[in-house]
C-alpha cells in the first residue's frame, strides 16, 4: 500500500485522462447514429474493456461521419 501512495501523484492525471476519455467515446458511441466499422454494441464493449486503447481505437477507426 505505501508504493502505491508512493506513485499515486504520477498515477492519478493518467487515471482521470483514461476516464475522460472513455465517458466521452461512450457517450459518443451512445449518440452517434452511423459507424464506419463494427456495430453500436461491439464499440460499447470496446470502450469499456479495452482500457485506454478502446476509446483511442474508437475515434480512429469506428467513429463514423458526422450528420
């Protein structure tokens, strides 16, 4: 427990970036009604598990056009 206290200074901006980041692609993949690869459900899945990479992997590759 005193390691992670330890490193929890350096831990937390990367924590609080990592949740930002998936609430906003979530909110995203919940709003947005065209998507280039993939369905609705497998980008929520993607979002939620795949953690840190999911979201960035969302605004690359599935996020569709914008209308």
């Amino acid at each position: 427990m005193e390691t992670l206290m330890e490193y929890l200074p350096a831990l937390l901006p990367l924590i609080l970036i990592e949740v930002g980041l998936a609430l906003f692609a979530l909110v995203h993949v919940l709003r947005h009604p065209h998507y280039r690869h993939g369905s609705k459900g497998i980008w929520i899945v993607v979002v939620i598990l795949v953690q840190f990479l999911g979201p960035i992997a969302y605004f690359v590759f599935g996020r569709g056009e914008e209308e």
